[in-house]
C-alpha cells in the first residue's frame, strides 16, 4: 500500500515516540538525547531505502530498537546501537562517524553487528555456519551485539512472510537452529518462544496452524480453570498476609507441538498444556522463605508430584532464572505446573540480563550470564576447527537442563544434564582434564564415562603421562570439553598427516603420478573423505593401502571417467538412465517445476506424499529429504544454498517402504489381527515383520509398501484402533 511521505513521517515520529516511552529503563536527558542523535543518523542514512513491504526502511531499525528497549529491556547504549545496527553495512556512514557522534561504546556494538553481516564467501565450509561463528565470537567482546542480533532476528522473523518460500525455510531453519537456543541461554524466554514459534509456522505450517487452532479452542476453559485454582488457595494466601497476584500462562506453540513429536501423543493427550505462576511481593532477604511458605499453602490443598519439584531458589540457573517449580494434582484431577517467583525473579525471567542489571546495579562479576561467557572463552578463542563442527560443539550446552555437583572441598558447581566425570574435570581446568587418568564419584572409583547425578561429589585423579584419545569425544558433553579434546588431537593428527604426505608422495612417483593440488582434490573425493588433512592421515596411519592407491592410479589415468570427474557428472549406464527417467514423475524441483535427477535419502526414507525437499550433495548428486528428517535443520541451517525446493506429484506405479514402530499390551491373537488388517489394506504389502513381548508387554516393527503417505496414514490409523496397540510411529 502507497503512502504519502508526509503521512509517513508522521507514523516515524509516533513510533520514535513509543520507542521512548515503553524502555523498561529509565532514560535520563542524556540517555534520551543519546537516542536522538542515534535516530536522526538512521533515519539520514535509510532516508531512499525500502523494505519488501514497501515501507520505509526506518522502519525496521525502529522496530528493532523498541524490542530491545521494551521486550528485552537494555541500556540506552543499546538502543542507541539498535537504532544503527544497518547503517554502516548499507550506507555511506562509518564507524569513526558513529564513535564521534555518539560514543566509543555505542560504535563498539555496530561494529560488531558490522562484522557479523559482512560474511566472506569461503567454498570449503558452510557459509551460514561460518557467519554463526563470527556472531558467536562477539560474545567476548560485548554480549548486547548477541543480544541486538537476537532481537534483529526477531522483527525479521516478524515480518517473513513477505519473502519467498525458499527464504523463509533458510531463515527460519537457522532461527531455530541457534537464534532460539541463544535466547534461552541468555534467559529471554519470552523471545525465544517467539523466535521457535515463529520457525515452525514456516517450516511446518500445517502442524503450527493444527496446535495454534487447538489452543485457541481451549482459552475459555483455561480462564475457567485458573480462576477455579485461584479460588482453592486465595483466602488461604490472604491469611498469611502475602501480597501476591495468580496468573495462568499456555505453554508455547512450539512446545506442545515437540511433545505430541517426542511422545508420538495426540493434542489432547498433551496434559500440561498451560502452567499457573504466583507472583509474591517480597524484600530479598525473605524470598526464599515466602517462597516455601506459598509451596506449603499450594501443597496443603492439592497432591504434589514429588519427582516434579524443581528448586531454582536456593541453586539459580547459570543464566541466573530463579523460581520454585512444582507439579500438583489441581482441581478436576488435572496435573498443572504451579510456579513461584518473587516480582524480582519474575522480572528476572521475563527481562533475563537487562534485570540482573537493574538488581546487581551493573557488577557485571555478580551476573550468571557473565560467567557462562567466561567459561565459553576458551572455546570461542579456539576458533581453528571446521566452522559447522564448531557450532555444534557451542550450540550442546544452549538448551541443557543443568545438575548440580560437588568438589573434594565441597563447592558447587553447575554442568549440563548427562555430564560426565571427564567434563567435571574439564570444567575444573583444562589442564586437569587433558590429564585425567580416572575419576571418584561418591568415593567410588568409576570410568571416566560415568555420568553425574544432581548431588554427586568428584574427585579427579591425573597422570603427567596420560594424553586424550578419540574415544573420549564418544561420552563428553559439554562444548569446553569436546573442544580442547578437538584441539589436542588435531595437533596430534596434523603431525602424523604431514608425515603422511611425505609418504604419499614417494608412493604416487613410483604410480608415476606427481603430487599436487589437482590430485589431492581428486584424491580425497575418490576415497569419499573431507579434505586433505583426512587423506594425508590416513595415509600417515596406514587405513589406505597401497592397493587402494593403484586402484585410484588406474582410475586417475582413465580419460573417460577424468572427463566426468571435470563435469562433475556421474557416469551412468543405459539401464540406470532409464531407472532415472522413470522418477522423472514423482519429484519436481524449484518454481520452475523442473524434473532433475534425484535419490531418496536412508536417513529419513521420504515416501510419495511426504513433504520434502531437495538437498544438493557434493559427490551423490541431488538428495531428498523430508522436512522432518532429523538432519533437516542442520541441513537448512548450515547449508541454505544448497536447499532446492521439491514437491512431489502423482505416481500410481511405485511403492516405497516404511517402517512403523508398534508397543502396547500383548493380547492373543494380536499379531493375527494387525497382519489380517495390513492385508485388507489395497496397495500395502508386509515386508517384514518383528514384534517382541515381555511381562505383558509388546514392542516391534513392521516395515511395509506403500504407495503414498495417504495410504500410510490411514494404515497407521486403523492399526491404533486394534485392542492392545497403545502407540504407532513412523520410524
């Protein structure tokens, strides 16, 4: 829709208005005049350029700025950054410019949130997973460029829909990939239910649509519930003289939505669908006991679940969130998450780091936030490593639940759920854990592998003579650990490769072949390895034997295959070119609807029906996968450019297998009735079959073809209405 400008200055000058006026901090008259000066910078530099909706490009480093002056609630430094985070990426502005107009801190951030967009194109990597890494480095600088980068992501998350289909599955795959996870690390919750929100409505809409209908249908007995609690403890509460308030809150989209996922359950199935929060007015000093105070109240009227309690009072989240959760049978003998926070570990959980600031009067050293960066350094500064192995080492310990042990000296400390002994004593210090030899937990000597438990007490025992061995990346959890195991063995890897190297050369001469950088490509693609390093390694360590290099001198002196191999085009004989002609109806590519050659990928099995998408390899050509493939998210998010949009259309002369996993009760003449129904089914046949009890219970597969996924869903359908089946999944 055409505006006029006028009409458009004016909705700038509200929005810059608003701006001011919803800061969760409170704006003195430098502060205020800080942002100005900021705004009339952006709106000069944006002043000819538009966003795909037309609008004025101002806009968007508004929108983003009230997100982080209001949803997120920064500083006045921040907002001022906001305000500029585009303007020297896009415009004629330079950080010199912004530093001595407004201030050092302030061009400190834009640049950082500079150096992020400016990505360099690198051919060996994935580009996406390359600019995470830039972006994750920045935490050692300032942690408000993360946090500006969040909220930037946020408003263009907002505003998707205007982009096209391809872009919005690369954005949004990425989003959920680390933008979320990174939310929920520095403790904005609220953003980051948006942010994986938001993702799933692009990347699976028609499941986002289904959850978000099904919430929305329930809102009215949700109220009618939460008043019926209210009405159970509020007098009680009141007699205790607590100045409280009770609200209810649904549980996000994209939550329930990973529950009906991981527990293969049906909406109404999903029994914490929302969870009631007791907000108490308190000093700090009586927190903690008000706290257990209102516990007591709540549990003397309804039955807690006491494997449900959750006491992050007295042990805070490393990114400092506090409260008591617990779990309670409420009225109608429904299960239902009670939380109780004070106002200040409410603000706290609502505002994340911006309200440590608030409480702590800025000692940075008093911030949990702080000190996860701290830890991180270590593995941010050691950078040397493939960029995508990088981000999924950083990204393991984003959404851990957390566990709390002891030293010999009895302090606390925090890791990630299903941590090890070998990552507490990394955790310790690096060095301990390069030298750890074995471990007592509980004074029990146990294997390096054992898992802690909440409680547990370590101690580490080292050897000057002990070195870490590649097994030891099969049980470590946390990213500190992974990356100095990494590090270790790379330099060790380096030095056995180089002397490979030297070793191949000599072999390939007597081949008659010279080593160079053409035959090393050539190489490591022919024996299906990474890079060189691999190669050299492995030559270095004998897994490539000397038959292996004659069977690559022959192919590497056929012409006919080195012409194909220049191409980039498999040869392929007659009888396969017309396998391939034949699947020329099933899957088409792009807008275009182009009809390429293709394979279903192992990894997820796509059948006709599923919604898929196409991923281009670099030695097996054009891969399918469904959109729910496990590895679809890495996929999307580390490697958009390889991501070809696919659809399929109608064939009625193809099958595809499935497989479906079945548990419930062992009932006689079971198996009869499922192989009898799967029979009956037109155009399904059984391939194999594998169901086993015990104590009463069954579990197993069938793996099945089919047609379509129309035919397996009401194949699955009716298998869930036999007697005794409790659940079906597709594997």
């Amino acid at each position: 829709m055409i505006v006029s400008e006028e009409i458009e200055n004016k909705e700038i000058a509200k929005q810059y208005k608003e701006l001011l006026s919803v800061s969760y901090q409170t704006l003195s008259k430098n502060d205020k005049k800080q942002i100005r000066t900021a705004f009339d910078i952006a709106v000069d530099a944006h002043r000819n350029q538009r966003r795909k909706t037309g609008e004025a490009y101002i806009f968007h480093p508004l929108a983003v700025a009230r997100i982080v002056a209001n949803e997120i609630g920064l500083d006045s430094i921040s907002i001022a950054a906001a305000l500029l985070h585009d303007v020297v990426e896009d415009t004629k502005y330079t950080i010199e410019e912004i530093k001595s107009q407004l201030s050092s801190s302030v061009a400190k951030i834009v640049d950082g949130l500079t150096k992020i967009s400016n990505l360099k194109k690198d051919t060996d990597i994935s580009l996406q997973a390359e600019n995470f890494r830039k972006m994750l480095l920045t935490l050692n600088d300032d942690v408000r460029v993360i946090i500006i980068k969040i909220a930037d992501r946020l408003h263009n998350m907002q505003t998707l829909e205007v982009m096209p289909e391809e872009k919005q599955l690369k954005t949004s795959s990425e989003t959920m990939y680390i933008y979320a996870p990174l939310a929920h690390r520095i403790g904005l919750y609220n953003v980051k239910t948006e942010l994986e929100d938001l993702s799933l409505k692009y990347t699976d809409p028609e499941k986002y649509f289904h959850v978000k209908s099904k919430i929305e249908e329930g809102e009215k007995s949700q109220i009618s519930y939460i008043k019926s609690f209210s009405n159970f403890v509020s007098s009680t509460l009141q007699k205790e003289g607590l100045k409280y308030y009770i609200k209810g809150r649904s549980k996000s989209i994209y939550s329930i939505y990973s529950k009906m996922e991981t527990q293969n359950i049906p909406f109404e199935k999903v029994y914490d669908k929302f969870a009631i929060r007791i907000v108490y007015k308190s000093n700090e000093r009586n927190e903690k006991f008000l706290a257990w105070k209102i516990y007591s109240v709540i549990t003397d009227h309804f039955t807690p679940n006491p494997t449900r309690l959750r006491d992050w009072i007295t042990a805070p989240k490393s990114n400092g969130y506090e409260a008591l959760h617990i779990t309670v049978n409420g009225p109608g003998n429904k299960w239902v998450e009670v939380q109780i926070r004070s106002e200040r570990m409410h603000e706290i959980a609502e505002k994340g780091y911006a309200a440590h600031y608030k409480y702590k009067g800025g000692d940075h050293k008093d911030l949990g936030i702080e000190n996860w960066i701290d830890k991180l350094k270590e593995v941010l500064e050691d950078n040397t490593g493939n960029a995508i192995d990088f981000v999924e080492d950083f990204k393991l310990n984003l959404y851990a639940e957390e566990i709390f042990v002891f030293t010999p000296t009895g302090e606390l400390k925090s890791l990630p759920k299903f941590s090890t002994a070998l990552d507490f004593a990394f955790s310790i210090h690096t060095e301990v854990g390069m030298k750890t030899r074995g471990a007592r937990v509980n004074d029990i000597l146990v294997p390096l592998s054992k898992v802690l438990k909440s409680g547990d007490q370590i101690e580490i025992i080292t050897s000057e003579n002990i070195k870490p061995t590649a097994n030891w990346l099969d049980f470590v959890q946390t990213s500190r650990a992974r990356s100095k195991i990494k590090s270790s063995l790379n330099e060790e890897k380096k030095q056995i490769a180089k002397d490979g190297k030297e070793l191949l050369r000599r072999k390939l001469k007597q081949l008659k072949i010279v080593l160079n950088e053409k035959t090393t490509d050539r190489m490591y693609k022919y024996f299906k390895l990474d890079n060189s390093l691999d190669l050299f390694y492995r030559i270095g360590i004998g897994t490539i034997e000397n038959k292996d290099l004659k069977s690559f001198a022959s192919y590497f002196n056929n012409s006919f295959f080195n012409f194909f191999r220049r191409k980039n085009i498999n040869p392929v004989s007659s009888d396969a070119k017309k396998d391939q002609e034949n699947k020329l109806d099933k899957i088409v590519f792009g807008k275009e609807r182009e009809s390429l050659s293709y394979t279903l990928s192992s990894c997820c099995n796509p059948i006709s029906g599923d919604p898929v998408f196409g991923f281009l390899t670099i030695n097996d050509g054009l891969k399918v996968h469904k959109k729910d493939c496990p590895n679809a998210l890495t996929l999307q998010s580390n490697f958009g450019y390889r991501i070809i949009l696919a659809k399929w259309v109608i064939s009625k002369f193809d099958k595809f297998t499935a497989v479906l996993k079945l548990s419930g009760i062992d009932d006689l003449g079971l198996l009869n009735e499922v192989t009898r129904l799967i029979s009956n089914n037109m155009n399904v046949n059984i391939n194999k079959i594998n169901l086993e009890t015990e104590n009463g219970f069954f579990s197993g597969f069938i793996s099945v073809s089919v047609q379509n996924k129309k035919i397996l869903d009401r194949l699955t359908k009716n298998l869930t209405k036999l007697k005794g089946i409790e659940k079906v999944k597709r594997e």
